[in-house]
C-alpha cells in the first residue's frame, strides 16, 4: 500500500511506500516501452530514423518543465531521462535503417 509521506510513522511504513512506488514506476517504464516499440513499427512507413534530435529536445525540455512543476532537481531528471532517450532511440536503431 501506498501512503503519502506524511502518513508514515515509521521507517518500514516508509520503505514499503518507496517499494510499492518503485514498483509502478517500473511499470509505466515498461508501458513506455510498449511506445518505443510501436515507434519501430511506425517510423520506417513514415521514413524516419531512430534519433530525431528536435524530438529529443522536446522530450527533454517536457520532462524539465514537469521536474520543475513537481519541485524536483531538473538537471538530475533531465540526467534520468537523457539515459531513458538513449536506451530507447538504440532499441529502436537495431530495428530501424535509415534510409
């Protein structure tokens, strides 16, 4: 179970919050994915490689802007998902020629 941070009294409580937290966010990682891999099918019909850098500044520049709205560290998400992007746009090039 989830409780907000504020609702823990104990270390345990706490951890099993960050645990199961963890766990969705592994989650919609993997749904991500799901879209990374329907990009492989959908980019060569549309005649574009894995690496769209304009893309992945849009994503980045998103991505900061959410960390900053959330209060969190934009530099370190912006980190975050520089390797998420990476990982992604090499899945999708071993798939994908450029043509």
């Amino acid at each position: 179970m989830i409780r907000a941070a504020q609702d823990c009294n104990s270390m345990a409580e706490l951890r099993e919050s960050i645990d199961a937290l963890d766990e969705r966010i592994v989650a919609l990682l993997a749904q991500r994915k799901g879209y990374i891999d329907r990009a492989i099918e959908l980019k060569p019909a549309e005649g574009l490689p894995a690496r769209i850098p304009a893309r992945v500044d849009a994503v980045l520049e998103n991505v900061r802007r959410a960390a900053a709205e959330h209060d969190l560290d934009p530099d370190l998400v912006a980190a975050l998902w520089t390797q998420l992007i990476d990982w992604s746009i090499a899945r999708e090039a071993q798939k994908i020629t450029p043509e």
